[in-house]
C-alpha cells in the first residue's frame, strides 16, 4: 500500500474560499495581484473574525498532528445537487460543484470499512482520539457534513424538516456514490447519529451495521414530558429562548459576534468541558490547544449547515420527526452506544428497541458523557469492538461484553 499523506488541491481551496464570504477569504495559487495588496492591508490579526478556509485546513492538519496513523485528506466532489432535482443543494443559485472533505486512514487489507460522521457544531476532527485504536481494526474514514468543517459551505435556505433532512441524506448519498462504498459500518455522534440512522433507513442496502452513538433526535417531546423544559417555557426568559431558537439564532452566532474574542471564548470552553469539568480522561494541554484552535475555525466560518437547527429540533432539541416513529421500519442492526453522564437519555433508545425488527443493544461507557469517545477513549473502543464483533472475530459468539460496560 502506498504511504498516505495529507494534502489538499489548490484548486479545491479555490472553489472554497469563495463560500466563506468576503470576512473570511483566503488567497490561493490562482489569486489577483490585487487581492494580494488588498489582504496585506488586512492581516489575519486584523480582521473581525479572524478564520478562512486556509485557517481551517491549517487546524485540520495540526489537531491530527496527534494521530500516529497515516491518511489521506481528499475534497470529493458531489456536484451541485442531487440528480434529477431541479435545486443545487436546495435553492442555492449556484450551479458550482460542492465537496465533502474526507480523512481516510490506512488500514490492513479486508479491514471493515466503518464510516464516521460527527454531531452539531463538531466536524471529522472530535474523533482525533480514537483514529489510532479504531484504524488497527477497520478502514476508517470520517468526514465533515455538508456545511460543516473542511467541506463546502453552500447558503443554507431549507424551509421545512424534509427539506432539511434531504439536504444531509441526499449529500451524504452522493458522497457515498463519488466513494464507490457499500456494505460499510455506519457510525454517527448525536445530530450525526440522526443523519445516520435517516440515511439508513433511506438507503439501508449500503449499511452493514449501524451505531448510534448519543443520538439525538430518539424520542419527542411528548414522550419524555420534560418537567423543567416546560416550567423554563413559561417564564420570560423561556420565552426570550424560545424565540431566539425559532427565530435560528444559533451558538455559532455568537462567536462570530464576539469577532477577535471569540477564540478565547471557545478555548474556555473547551478547556473546562474536556478539562475540568470532564467525566472521564481530561486532554493534555497540547491536546486542549490544538483541539481549541479547530473548533473556533470550524464554528466561525460561513453559516451554512448549522442553520438546520430549528427544523430538524424544537426548542429543548427534541426531534421534529424523532427516531422512535420510524423505529418499526429499520432494516438495519443497530447499536446504541452511551456514555453514563450523557444528557442525551438512552431511555428513548430503549423505547425505540421495543418497536425495532432487527438486532439492537445498547451499551453504556462509564466515565463518560455526551462526548464518550473523548472523555473515556479506551472504554469507547472496546464497545466498539464489541458492537462489531461479528465483522471482526474469527468466534464472534464467544464475545463477551467487557468489563466495566453495561447493557441497557
């Protein structure tokens, strides 16, 4: 197998740096002289929010620094819309290709190809601790959803849950097609386990094994009956977010606003929810910086597919369409997988198994919260290993589940 490296075509970072608008634009191989005079009059330091797409590349690139495994960054190309639809990725007026930006790492040969997609507000990156385990056993390939991250950033102009839906499944379809993949494991982290388990249920031909790991979007509002969300709605302040929900003011929003403060900002954050405030295994300092510095690119860009919010949830995030209604449809075995502390409730995944025809379990990691694979690496991967087992064992019925796992 040739040596992967990571690199990224020029002429892709082209194509891209025209979708992040004029506050974040870059200059590439191809730019004016002129453009040149005119960025050398506004400095990174300078400008009010201080990221781009080279910004973006660049923080990819460091934060996976800290993988040992090799890989190959690739932008695959899925057009500018879904075949046959008379919209390019929904009422854009452009007809310019979209990317999808992927991170493939080397694997043994007939290694399982498991596929990986992040949740709301993350990008491929979040997954940096587990790259190295996970690639021992599978082709591992994560990539960014369409809007998110490294891939293309089109104007987000969904007007309904369906639409909505559509553009991730449909993105992701013809991502897969560009890959030529199928019968892969499907993996997805919170609003990517939602993407995950809607694509399935579409396309449940290409997905060999499902895992699910804190979706969101299992159970309504109507069933879980959330006491201190309806006691918030009727006060003022309820209302305010209420509103502000409806109205798609999203947390990314407001670290565009906060301009040069905002890395700051989200380097407390992640300094504190992976450090002092983590269940389980906090990041060392050159894991938080570099960690901190990538999520502040990726959330400052363009606002493109965050502003999915208010159709795929209400406010409280529970799902417009959840999960559990379309449960007696899967085709697919499914595994859910929980960290002890995770605010996502796995007892939505319990009423969703009630109505599943196929194989489900449910696992939960201790140590761990909404971000398992972060905050309890070692745990997660031995329920992967377990969730896959019957794609990676010689005596896959002799598995038994490892210790300090629990069945739910």
């Amino acid at each position: 197998m040739n040596l992967f490296r990571s690199r990224v075509s020029t002429s892709v970072v082209s194509r891209m740096a025209g979708e992040l608008g004029s506050s974040a634009s870059v200059p590439t191989a191809t730019s004016s002289s002129s453009w040149a005079k005119t960025r050398s009059l506004w400095p990174s330091i300078l400008r009010w929010i201080p990221t781009s797409v080279d910004h973006i590349i660049a923080a990819e690139k460091r934060l996976l620094s800290l993988v040992k495994t090799s890989y190959v960054v690739e932008q695959v190309n899925i057009g500018s819309g879904p075949p046959g639809s008379k919209v390019r990725w929904f009422r854009s007026t452009s007809d310019e290709p979209r990317f999808i930006n992927t991170v493939t790492f080397q694997s043994k040969e007939d290694s399982p190809t498991l596929v990986m997609v992040h949740g709301y507000g993350a990008s491929q990156g979040f997954f940096f601790r587990n790259f190295d385990a996970l690639a021992s056993r599978f082709k591992v390939i994560a990539i960014d959803q369409l809007g998110w991250g490294g891939s293309s950033r089109p104007d987000f102009t969904c007007k309904s849950t369906e639409e909505t839906e559509a553009w991730f499944i449909d993105s992701f379809e013809e991502w897969r097609k560009a890959k030529n993949l199928s019968g892969f494991i499907l993996l997805g982290h919170s609003f990517g386990g939602y993407v995950a388990a809607k694509y399935a249920l579409k396309h449940p031909e290409h997905v060999q094994h499902l895992i699910l790991v804190g979706p969101a979007g299992v159970s309504s509002e109507s069933e879980s009956k959330p006491e201190r969300l309806t006691k918030l709605r009727a006060t003022w302040t309820g209302a305010v977010f209420n509103h502000l929900w409806e109205s798609n003011f999203t947390p990314q929003k407001v670290i565009r606003g906060l301009g040069p403060w905002g890395p700051d900002l989200v380097n407390r954050y992640t300094t504190a929810r992976f450090g002092a405030y983590s269940t389980g295994e906090v990041l060392n300092e050159e894991e938080s910086k570099l960690l901190s510095d990538y999520v502040y690119h990726t959330l400052a860009a363009k606002a493109s597919g965050e502003l999915c919010l208010k159709y795929i949830f209400s406010f409280g995030a529970f799902a417009r369409m959840p999960l559990v209604q379309s449960a007696s449809e899967w085709k697919v075995p499914t595994t859910f997988i929980y960290g002890f502390e995770d605010w996502m409730n796995y007892q939505g995944a319990q009423a969703a198994r009630q109505h599943m025809k196929v194989p489900c379990e449910i696992i939960r990691v201790p140590q761990g919260g909404h971000f398992v694979f972060i905050d309890n690496p070692t745990g997660f991967h031995s329920a992967m290993l377990y969730a896959c087992r019957r794609y990676i064992s010689p005596k896959p019925e002799n598995e038994r589940l490892p210790e300090g796992l629990t069945f739910a």
